[in-house]
C-alpha cells in the first residue's frame, strides 16, 4: 500500500507529539524523582489529544487501528518488562494503558467509517481529561472519601470528572451541532453516564468503559434528540 506524502506528514506528526509526550513523562520521573501517578496521568491525558490529531489531520481509520493495536501490543509488553516506567510505577497492577490502547482502536474502527470522528474524540476526551484530572484531584485534594467494591473514590474526583466530562461533550458536540438546549441535555446525560462508569469500574477497565460507553451514550442520545 502506497502512502501519500500528506498521510506520512501527518503520522509523522501524531508520532513526534506521543515520542515528546513520553520522553517529558520519563524525564519528569528519572530526573526530579517526580510521584509515578502524575508522570503515568501526564501519559494519560497528553496520550488523548491524539484524537483531535487524528480528526483534525483525516487520517485513516486503518492507520489509526494499527496504531491502537501497536500500543496494545507494547502495553502487553511494558506490564511485564520495564519498557515504560512512566505507565508502570505506581506500585500497583492494572491493564489501564492496555485497555487505553483498545478503546481508541475500537473507537475509530466504529466512528470513523460512519463519518462520525467527534463520537469517537468525545469518548477518548473523557477517558484522557476527565479519567485523568478526577484522579489527581481525588488523590491531592479529595476530603470526602468513599469506596466502591474497594476502590478509593472521593466526591471531589467524581464532581470533576463529571464537570469535565460536561465539558468535552459540549464543546464537541455544540461544534458539530450548534449550541442548543437538547446538545446540553446530551451532553449532561453523557457526562452523568461516564461518571457512573468510572465509579464502579476498577483495575484500570475505566479505561475501556468509560470512553466506549460515553461514545456509545453521546450517540445513541443525538440519534434521538437531535437526528430525529
């Protein structure tokens, strides 16, 4: 399969961001001995904006399924070798970045053929934003704890992944739809439904309920309030 020149730019482009990404987060962890939470959420939420890359550059969905795929098969890797200290060190065992990985590959392989990339940012925004600021929020600033089926939650964490989750889902579907009361109704919904996920999911498959459900929500609701 021959590659255009525009298509080799634009992955050329989308691998500098991740190889710039992934060098700050291990720079981060080796040279200031930086809390191995933050620099894995610095991967999280920086691996999100991918997404926008994708959509903004139109690149192929087999492109960025092989992608997924490739990132998959690394995260494999890394849970059982060091290869990425930075995704691996928070003294705990989780398939979050693989999980991570399998959710922007199903996401595009969906959305992407339907003409419909905003489904899919929408998904992987809330996982990357609102997953990853509910967290550092929770961790440094949480004063009202609670747990669900012994996961360490904090009211605090959850409020901002629902306000952020809002958010990204305003944002991108006012873009697309123009702002109006059912794409707030939507977007309020979305964000109730991903904050739901979040809570009762553990052992980093937030990382695969989260986004795939927030995309599945987004989409079912416009194809009611909004396409009908």
């Amino acid at each position: 399969m021959e590659l255009s020149h525009s298509l080799l730019f634009s992955i050329g482009l989308v691998a500098c961001y991740l190889a710039v990404l992934i060098l700050i987060a291990e720079k981060l962890k080796s040279l200031f001995s930086t809390d191995g939470e933050i620099t894995r959420k610095v991967v999280h939420i920086g691996t999100g904006n991918v997404i926008l890359l994708a959509w903004w550059l139109n690149i192929p969905a087999w492109v960025g399924i092989s992608a997924a795929i490739l990132a998959a098969t690394i995260a494999i890797l890394s849970y059982f070798f060091p290869i990425l200290p930075s995704l691996n060190s928070v003294g705990r065992r989780s398939w979050g970045t693989f999980f991570y990985a399998v959710s922007i590959g199903v996401l595009v392989a969906y959305f992407w053929p339907i003409s419909h990339p905003e489904y899919a940012a929408m998904g992987i925004l809330i996982m990357a934003l609102g997953d990853g600021l509910a967290a550092l929020v929770g961790q440094n600033f949480g004063q009202h704890p609670y747990k669900i089926f012994g996961s360490g939650k904090s009211l605090e964490g959850s409020l901002t992944m629902l306000g952020v989750s809002f958010l990204v889902s305003l944002i991108i579907l006012s873009f697309i739809n123009g702002m109006n009361p059912p794409i707030i109704l939507v977007s309020l919904l979305t964000a109730i439904g991903a904050t739901i996920l979040e809570t009762f999911s553990k052992l980093g498959i937030d990382n695969l309920t989260v986004p795939i459900g927030s995309a599945a929500i987004a989409y079912f609701l416009t194809q009611i309030f909004i396409s009908s």
